[in-house]
C-alpha cells in the first residue's frame, strides 16, 4: 500500500487554528454535550471555520467510538464517534485527528462536530 500524500498548507489552501474568542456551546437533539471557553477555530481555505472543542469538555458519556476513519492530506487521519442522547445514536457526529500533521498540530486532544448533526453556538 502506497503512503498516503501529505499536504502544506500554502496561500492557495491556508489553514490556521486560533484560539476562540468565545464560549462554546454545543447541542444535539436539544441537548447541551460540549461546552468550553477552551475552543480552537479552523480556518481552511473556503470553507465555513470549524470550531474544535477539548474532548474533555464533550459529555464523556455520550461518546461511543465509530469504526470510521477519513484521511485529510493536510490533516491526516480522522477518527469517528457517535453521540449517545438518550435513547438515540447519532452515527458518526464528531470526528478527530488524534495525531494531526505539524501544520495543525494544535488540534490534537480535540474534537469537531457535523453542522448538519449538531448546534455549534460561539457566544
């Protein structure tokens, strides 16, 4: 199996993580399972800046381990959990670089959530 390609971040695809100004609030289903003053914001190109919350600020409880994983080039690879709310599983709602490239390093030890499956509120 060939190496996977690894990327520099450059002005055509920059990246930065800032520390937010900010409390972060996160909700599913209703349901507050993240909150910290601690958050980092993602900035890559042109896509929407995403908010990477301490993993020991998310709900320890509601975490369950996915056997999904993605490869980003600037990234490396991501790990998977499902959220645990209620009665309910929502697949594959937050991801993670456990061991992130140096060009994102700051991110290690922290998680994102899928707009699409959580309310990330920055207030």
């Amino acid at each position: 199996m060939s190496q996977p390609e690894v990327r520099q971040p450059t002005a055509e695809h920059p990246i930065t993580v800032t520390p937010t100004e900010g409390h972060v609030t996160v909700r599913v289903r209703g349901q507050v399972v993240a909150e910290t003053d601690a958050a980092l914001s993602l900035k890559e190109s042109t896509y929407p800046v995403v908010q990477y919350v301490p993993i020991e600020a998310v709900d320890a409880g509601a975490l369950r381990r996915s056997d999904t994983t993605t490869y980003c080039p600037y990234k490396g690879e991501a790990n998977y959990y499902h959220l645990g709310i209620g009665d309910e599983t929502v697949d594959d709602a937050i991801w993670t670089y456990e061991q992130p490239y140096p060009a994102v390093a700051q991110i290690a030890g922290h998680v994102a959530f899928y707009p699409d499956k959580a309310d990330v509120a920055v207030s």
